[in-house]
C-alpha cells in the first residue's frame, strides 16, 4: 500500500499541506488567530509535531501576525517546547476517536514492546521517536500513523512494524563525531 499522502519535509510552502497542521489551525481559529493564543497554538503544533521547526513556527508567526523572532524566543523560553527532532525518524499515531475504534491501541502496543519505548520516548540509539497525535483529519483511513512526515491509513501492527524496521533499519543512529 503506498502513502494516503505523501507529505513535504522542505522549507517550502508545500510542506503547509502536512496534515497535522489541522491541530495547529483548529487551535488558531478556535482563538480567532489572536496573537495572546501564541502559547495555546504553540502547545497545539508541539503536540502534533512532536517538536517546533522553522516550518511550523514560521506558519504560526505568518497567521497570528508576529515577528518570527518573538516567536522563536517564546518557544525557546519555554522548557515543554523542543525545537528539534527528537529521533532521526519519527513514527507519529493518531489517537483520536476514529483511529481508536479502528484498534489503533493495538499498534500503540506493539510498537512500544518492539522498540523498548514509551510514546513521547526516542530510542537510546536516536533513530527512532515516537508521538502521538488527535486526529490529524484523516478518519476515513483509519488507524492513521505518520512516519517521517508521510501519512498511513488502515494501518494493522503488523503493517506498522513492518515499515517502521524498515526506517529504522535504514538509518545511521547516533554517531560519536
Ligand atoms: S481520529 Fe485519527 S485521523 Fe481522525
């Protein structure tokens, strides 16, 4: 099965189209983009995300009418926000109310016994991190997962675990330079 969606991971404008967006923009709207949202829409995108890059914090800047800078230094302010990868690959689940009818505890499961870690962990290697997220707005292909940035539906743990050995088996790791 190939991608539901393949999503950008370049500095473009292509990669707004990254549905766990839908989060950030739930989160923007549900505040009426006022610039006072900063922390809750920053929370937001870090929840979907698992981490703030320039993308992200560049598009919440763009839409509540701030200067990147302030943006930057709130996010590195506060210690709950990261503003790096936390894994060289990332392995995203949704947990929402469809993927969870769909059994998506069951690969929650199977992935955190495969890898040794919890979600919201990175491998002591650093090849792998994984996150969940609420609904990135894809619930006609659940379970949902996202590995590094490409969307996955109906998802069984079997097909889950496959593709994620295959990331992680095809990464570098942590080197010592
Ligand atoms: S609940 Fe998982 S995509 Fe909507």
């Amino acid at each position: 099965m190939s991608p539901t969606q393949t999503l950008a991971s370049s500095k473009d404008e292509s990669s707004f189209d990254d549905p766990r967006f839908e989060l950030v923009d739930r989160a923007l709207k549900r505040n009426h983009y006022h610039q006072d949202a900063l922390i809750e829409v920053l929370y937001a995108a870090q929840e979907s995300f698992g981490y703030l890059n320039k993308d992200l914090l560049t598009y919440i800047a763009q839409k509540l009418k701030l200067s990147l800078s302030w943006v930057y230094g709130v996010a590195g302010f506060y210690h709950y926000f990261s503003l790096e990868a936390q894994g060289e690959h990332s392995c995203v689940v949704c947990t929402g109310t469809a993927c969870y009818v769909k059994r998506v505890e069951e690969i929650v499961t199977k992935l955190e016994n495969e890898f040794g870690i919890k979600f919201g962990e990175t491998t002591p290697d650093g090849k792998l991190n994984l996150q969940t997220v609420r609904c990135p707005g894809n619930c006609g292909n659940a379970p949902i997962v996202i590995l590094d940035g490409e969307v996955w539906g109906r998802e069984t743990p079997e097909s889950t675990i496959e593709r994620v050995r295959a990331l992680v088996a095809n990464s570098g790791g942590k080197t010592d330079e």
